[in-house]
C-alpha cells in the first residue's frame, strides 16, 4: 500500500519537474530579442516647410510705344540680353519721314525768328526817330513774339519726331532673359495693343515669396526682439524645388510685412536666393525650408513607434517585459527621429526598433543600442511573430 501511494507521488513531482522545466523552455524561446534604447536629451534641428513661388528681380513686360509693323525680331525666346540691346525694330520709313519734316520746320521757325528780330529792330530805331507810329512798332514786337512761339513749336514737334524714331527700336530695359514672344515679322503693334511685345526677367537674383501666420510672426518678434533683428539674425535658408530636390544655393530672408492679410491672417515675406547659371525660373513654385533648433529634447526613431486610431505609442521595456505606452510628438519631423513632448522621460527604456511586431506584456531579450545606432536602424529584428493585438506597422 506505501509502495503504490510513494510511486503515485513520485510520479506527480517528475510531472511537475518536466513542466515546469517545458515552462522554462517556453520563455526562453519565447523571449525573442529586440534592439532597446535608454532615453536621452538632445538638441535637434528641423527644418520648417512654407509653400513658395518664385519670381525673377524683375519681370518687365515690354510694349510698343509707337504704331506700325514689325520689320525685324532680333531675340529669341529665352535668350539673355543686356540692358539697352535691341529686340525688335518696328518700320522706320514713315518716322524717318516725319523727322525730316519737323527738322524742315524747325530751320524754317528759326529763319521767321530771324525775320521778326531784324523788322523788329529796324521798326524800332524808326519809332526812336520818330518816323513811324507806336502802333507799327507794337505790331513788329507782336510779331517777333509770335516767331518765337512758332519756333518753341516746332522744336517741340522735332523732338516728338525724334523720339518717335528712336521708339522703332525696341530695347531691353534690364539685363535679363527673353520671355515668350507673340509677335513676329510683319505683325501690326501699336501702343494699345493689349499684349506686350515680350517679356524680360532679371533672374541672376531671385524672389521668393512665401507667407507666415500670425503666430510665427509672435514668435519672431520675442526671440529677436523685433522683425528687424530677426531678418538680420535668422540663419540661412534653403529652397526645396517642386520636384522634391534641394537648390545648390541657400539665400536669406530679406524682407517681412508689417501688415497681417485680413483674409489670410498671414504676413508676406521675401526671400532671394542667387542665381547664378539661371536654373530658377520665375513663375516656378516651390517650399522655403527654414531650420529651428530644438534643444534639450528627447528624441526617438520614428520605428519604435505604431500608431492605433490616429495615437501613437511605443513600448516601454520593464523588467524585460512590454508596456506600451501613449506618446505625444511634434508635427514636425525629418522622417526619421520624432521629438517627443509627453509620455517618455529621460532614463526610459524602450523597443527601438520593430514596435510594429510586439504586443503588450512579451517578454523579450534586451539589446541595448546607443541613440545614433537607434537612429540609424533602418530594419526590425526579423525573428518575430506577428502581433495579435494590432495589425499596425512600424513608422518607418
């Protein structure tokens, strides 16, 4: 009877010892590792994005300032010119003409004047002589005055000419480049037509324009203590085209509105940027990527995070067991690290990498990476399960 009830509990506590030892088995292979972080201060620089346009330092529309046919273009579209080349020349023949005629006139008022002086003179010698009547020499005075008058007229007519003439060739006001041209040989153009000749953009220097809210211009003014300060003090900027590149050149914000848009609640500010092989062109778009620092922030990469209706969390290491745990972030990111204001404080320790693949409570095997190895993960840790409580991936 003692033989069978020993045998009985014999058999009991080798159960027991072989579960137990399968239950130990288990978390070992259940313990996967994972890459972990200790939580840290530093400073970070983002860069703000604000939509753009660009614009050339100038951009003239140029027009006839006289009627006529166009008789030679001598620019092409897009061709730089320098300041007072010829772009176009509109028929002289009927200019020139009336040049000449005005120049006649003009030594013909001349020759009047002439005339009216010496009649005038001598009228006057014969009145101090007594010879002829006040009368006859208030008519010679009134007739010299009107010489002159003519004269001034005629001069005045010459100059029109003139100007005229010098209208028949169409010259660039400004260094710059050639814009579209709807006019060719032969057309009509005046100085009503609705459309210009051509257009000329000085592009060596570029504008930009862009806007900040209200509460952007605030914050400038406290930091630097007003917008004058903050344009002479605020680091380089840098342009980000429409195609998603980086322009080679950084520029520099040159001017902020003192008036706030009443529709917008936005201020207007310039930007120029050099432009030195002519690369931007105006009317072009784009983003101003302006830098702020960050300091004393604790950053995390962007893959120890999952997100889970619209909130986003990250596991917290404790006792080598999971915890997830609600962040909050910036908006603003570089795609890889997040700034995180609330849910995580210096000496944490979290799943940087991976967080996607995890569920709360699993147990896991630290490994411990330093904040620069944290952030230059790009992978998880492939021996995973999948996680059963979401299906969200990691932030990459």
């Amino acid at each position: 009877m003692r033989r069978k009830s020993f045998s009985r509990t014999g058999l009991l506590a080798c159960v027991m010892l072989l579960l137990s030892a399968c239950n130990g088995r288990q978390d070992r292979q259940n313990a996967v590792e994972y890459p972990v972080m200790t939580i840290t201060t530093s400073d970070k620089t983002l860069d703000s994005p604000y939509s753009a346009i660009i614009r050339g330092r100038q951009d003239i529309n140029i027009y006839a300032q006289i009627s006529g046919k166009i008789t030679e273009v001598k620019v092409t579209e897009g061709q730089a010119v320098k300041k007072g080349q010829v772009l176009f020349v509109i028929d002289q023949v009927p200019y020139i003409a009336a040049l000449r005629a005005a120049e006649a006139n003009l030594a013909s008022a001349k020759v009047g004047v002439e005339s009216a002086q010496l009649d005038y003179d001598n009228t006057k010698a014969l009145y101090d002589n007594q010879v002829v009547s006040s009368y006859e020499l208030q008519s010679a005075l009134n007739s010299l005055h009107s010489a002159k008058a003519n004269l001034a007229q005629m001069e005045a007519l010459e100059i029109e000419a003139r100007n005229n003439l010098s209208y028949t060739e169409v010259s660039s006001p400004a260094d710059g480049v050639v814009g579209t041209i709807p006019y060719r040989e032969g057309s009509l153009v005046s100085a009503n037509s609705s459309e210009p000749l051509t257009s000329v953009s000085d592009n060596t220097v570029m504008y930009v324009y862009f806007s900040f809210n209200e509460n952007m211009v605030l914050e400038l003014s406290r930091q630097y203590g007003n917008l004058a300060h903050a344009i002479s003090r605020m680091p380089d900027i840098r342009l980000q085209l429409s195609d998603g590149s980086l322009y080679e050149h950084s520029g520099r914000i040159e001017s902020i509105s003192g008036l706030i848009n009443e529709s917008t609640g936005t201020v207007s500010v310039r930007a120029v940027f050099p432009n030195p092989d002519r690369f931007l062109l105006s009317g072009s778009n784009g983003s101003v990527l302006i830098p702020k620092t960050y300091q004393d922030v604790i950053l995390i990469p962007q893959e120890a995070t999952y997100e889970l209706q619209d909130k986003i969390f990250v596991y917290k290491v404790v006792d080598g067991i999971t915890k997830n745990t609600q962040i909050q972030v910036l908006p603003q990111s570089d795609g890889k690290q997040y700034i995180v204001v609330e849910g995580l404080q210096t000496g944490d320790v979290i799943v940087s990498s991976g967080a996607g693949l995890l569920r709360n409570d699993m147990k896991i095997t630290p490994k411990v990476q330093t904040a620069t190895e944290a952030a230059q993960a790009s992978t998880p840790n492939p021996a995973s399960q999948e996680n059963p409580e979401h299906t969200a991936t990691p932030k990459a």
